[in-house]
C-alpha cells in the first residue's frame, strides 16, 4: 500500500474518524496497529522485522538507562547496532555484495561456494532501521531517557505516515508527541489535506510523467545519443527528488491531521 493508490485513501479516510473516537490514552493502540497493517499490507511477513528491532532497541535502551557503567553501555549500544546493521546487511546489501564477490572471483577463474539469498528487498526497512538506531545512540549519549512504555516506543518505529519513506526523525522530537492529548483540529486537517494533495500532484503528475521518458531511455541508452541522453538524466534528477519530496509532503500532511509534527 502506497500513498497515492485508492487503498491508502479508503485506509486513510477510515482510520482518522476512528482514531479520534478512541480514548486518547488508547489511540496508541489502534495506531500501532494501524500502521503494522499499512506495513504488513504490502510487506506480508517482513512486518515481523519491524518488531525485532523495536523489541532489540526497546531493550538495550533500557538497558542503557538502568546502568552508569560506561562498559556495559557500550556493550548495549553494540547489541543494538550490531542487531540492526546486521539486518540491513542481510536484506539489503547481502546479494548486491556476493554477486560482486561472484563476478570477480569468475574473472580469475576461482570457485565461489555462496549462493545469493531469496529474499526480497522490505520496504521501508532503512527509513526504520536508521530511525531506531538514533534512538539508541541518543539514549547512550544521555540526550534523551529512554522510552519505558513498550507501546509508545513501538508506535514510534512503525508509526505509519513515515514507515515506508520518512523522513526519518529523532526520538527527542517525535516520542513525547505520542503521550499528548490531541483533539481533532479541522484547521489542522485543512493544512494536512493541502500538503497530501500537494504531495500527490508532484507524484503523479510530475515524477511519474517524467519516468516514462527516462525509462524509455534508460532501458536502451545505446539506441539514443546527445540531447536525449542529457535530458533523460536531468529529468531523472527531477524525478526523484519529486518522488521524495511529494512522499514526504504527503507523510507529513497525514501525520497533521492525526495531530502529529514532522519535521520538513
């Protein structure tokens, strides 16, 4: 589930009326859960990954806290990136650096034993992973204390407008956000439905426009020479700041509306 398919709208439009109904101090619930279905959606049993890092810094942050021993911190602190990183490595860079490995151990005629993983790429899983590592390197620098409820930590590394895209944010920021009363602001919503609207527009009919023609060029660059090739690339510096941009536009514009401030 993206932001500009009509699933995010009907997903979107339900869950808003439906958070403001509950009582605040349970609307951390249905927000967890909300957006461990807008993950799971489209990411199926990659959402388990989510968890494993929101239980791993979730514990060695308040591991963090309960000791003074700058040893013991450092060793939390190294569990908790060691845990992550490794993750990213995994499902992210794994098969990009073993094909490499591949490729050159054939050029000098060398056996290579290791196979390339199936697995595929989760969404979202650096805009998270990196979120919850500052976290914990905030909680060893003492900038922060860490997070005791379980569940307001956990609707933080998940929490949905931001998951898949960003922008990532700092803990120091966003947590205390998620222990705030928030009523329903319709002024507030305004605002948010114009940058949701803005977002979509430099999505769809500015980054996915200009994708067409660079794809067509890129798919077969040797069929074109000049100014087609120095208009695909300057089309595609435009394309993806658009597709960034408007994500972001659109994640902050739903967090709005929810009551929620992310930074620009």
């Amino acid at each position: 589930m993206t932001f500009t398919t009509p699933e995010f709208v009907i997903f979107f439009a339900a869950f808003v009326p439906l958070y403001f109904a509950i009582p605040p101090r349970l609307r951390w619930v249905v927000l967890l859960a909300a957006s461990y279905f807008f993950y799971a959606y489209g990411s199926g049993i990659y959402v388990v990954l989510i968890a494993f890092t929101t239980l791993i810094d979730y514990t060695a942050a308040r591991a963090m806290g309960a000791t003074d021993n700058p040893r013991r911190r450092r060793l939390y602190l190294a569990a908790s990136l060691t845990a992550n990183l490794g993750t990213l490595f995994v499902f992210k860079y794994f098969n990009f650096f073993n094909q490499s490995f591949e490729a050159l151990a054939a050029s000098l005629g060398w056996g290579y034993p290791v196979n390339t993983l199936s697995v595929l790429l989760p969404v979202g899983i650096s805009f998270y992973t990196f979120q919850s590592i500052a976290y914990t390197i905030d909680v060893y620098r003492g900038a922060i204390q860490p997070e005791k409820h379980l569940g307001i930590f956990a609707t933080f590394v998940a929490f949905f407008p931001q998951l898949v895209a960003g922008p990532i944010e700092r803990a120091r920021h966003m947590l205390p956000q998620f222990h705030l009363r928030a009523r329903f602001d319709s002024a507030r919503a305004v605002a948010g439905l114009r940058l949701i609207l803005w977002g979509a527009f430099k999505k769809i009919v500015i980054a996915d426009r200009l994708a067409i023609y660079v794809n067509t060029v890129y798919t077969a660059p040797g069929d074109y020479n000049g100014l087609p090739l120095i208009l695909a690339t300057v089309f595609f510096a435009f394309q993806i700041y658009c597709d960034f941009s408007a994500y972001s536009d659109i994640a902050i514009g739903a967090a709005k509306i929810l009551g929620f401030d992310l930074m620009e």
